[in-house]
C-alpha cells in the first residue's frame, strides 16, 4: 500500500508548480503586514509609511523568489527521471523529413 504524501512534501509540489501565485501571495500578506504594522506608528507621514511597506514588501519578494529556486534546485535533483521538456521532446521524436 503507497504511503501519503507529507504535508512538507505536497506543500513542495505545490510551491513547484505555482511558483509565481506562491510568490505573488507572499508579497501581498507582506505589504498588508507592513502596511498594518506601520499604521500603528503615529510619528511617520503616511508617504513614508508606504514607502517603508513597499521596501519591506520587495525584501520579501527576494527572499521569495531565492527560495523558489532552493525548492526548484532541490526538485531538479531529488527526482530520478530525467527532465525533458514536452515540447522539447516532441521536436526531438519528430525528424524533419527532406
């Protein structure tokens, strides 16, 4: 009987196959935080506020982004088959006929 995957191992799936929504998610809970978070400051004007929600937000992004290639990375390596892409592979079965 097959074993269930992991939480750790379909939460990896999923982050392998919607890197950009998963990015994209990411970044929009952390200009909302920043932005909450900077709210409750009262001595900064609200264009700083933004400001500092919208460098917060792109820190995160980078840091997003580095660990979609790590999971990408790992991906790549972890799986036996080799990695062809199908469009790729269709070119390949298919000689151009003279």
């Amino acid at each position: 009987m097959a074993e269930a995957p992991s939480k750790i191992d379909s939460m990896r799936k999923w982050v392998v196959e919607h890197k950009l929504r998963a990015v994209g998610c990411l970044w929009l809970s952390g200009i909302g935080g920043s932005i909450a978070y900077n709210w409750s400051r009262p001595n900064m004007k609200p264009s700083v506020k933004i400001i500092h929600a919208r460098l917060h937000a792109q820190a995160l992004t980078l840091a997003a982004l580095a660990g979609a290639a790590v999971v990408e990375y790992f991906d790549h390596h972890s799986t036996s088959e080799p990695k062809v892409d199908k469009y790729a592979n269709q070119f390949l079965a298919h000689s151009q006929k003279d």
